[in-house]
C-alpha cells in the first residue's frame, strides 16, 4: 500500500499564525542585534583613546563585517518571511 503524500499547504489557525509571527520578530531582533554589534566592533577603534586597546580593537574588524553580514542575512531572511506570508484577511 502507497503512503499518502506529503501535504502542499501549512495548516491555517491561529496559533501556527501566532507562532510564525514570534518566530518573524526573533529573526528581526536578532538582526538588528547583529547589525549593531557589527557597526560597533567596526566604529569603536576611531572612538577610543589607548593606542593599545585601539590596535586590539581594530584587529577584530573581521569579526565585525561578520556579525554585519549576518544581520543583514536575518534582515533578509524576515523580509523574505514577511512577503511570502498570507495576508490576514
């Protein structure tokens, strides 16, 4: 006996829209986390004083384009989600 197949549609009620829409907002916050996290790590060397904790700073510039990366990935990623949702009606 042949299984069923696999359904083409999520199921429509309030609580998976509910969840979606926590799951959306988590992806926003954790972009613009990123984002900001990545602009400070990339500005803070050209704010700070030390010459020593400057040049320390500045070696992490890689992992601020990273976490910039990421954000806009995420930032992306709900941009995405928000346009291919449904509309509620």
């Amino acid at each position: 006996m042949p299984l069923p197949e696999a359904p083409t549609r999520r199921p429509n009620n309030p609580t998976r829209r509910q969840a979606d829409s926590k799951a959306n907002n988590d992806v926003l916050i954790k972009g613009i986390l990123c984002i900001l996290i990545g602009l400070g790590v990339l500005v803070s060397p050209y704010f700070i004083t030390s010459p020593g904790m400057q040049g320390i700073v500045a070696k992490t510039a890689l992992v601020g384009w990273f976490s910039l990366v990421l954000g806009c990935a995420f930032i992306g990623v709900y941009i995405k989600r928000r346009l291919a949702a449904p509309q509620k009606p």
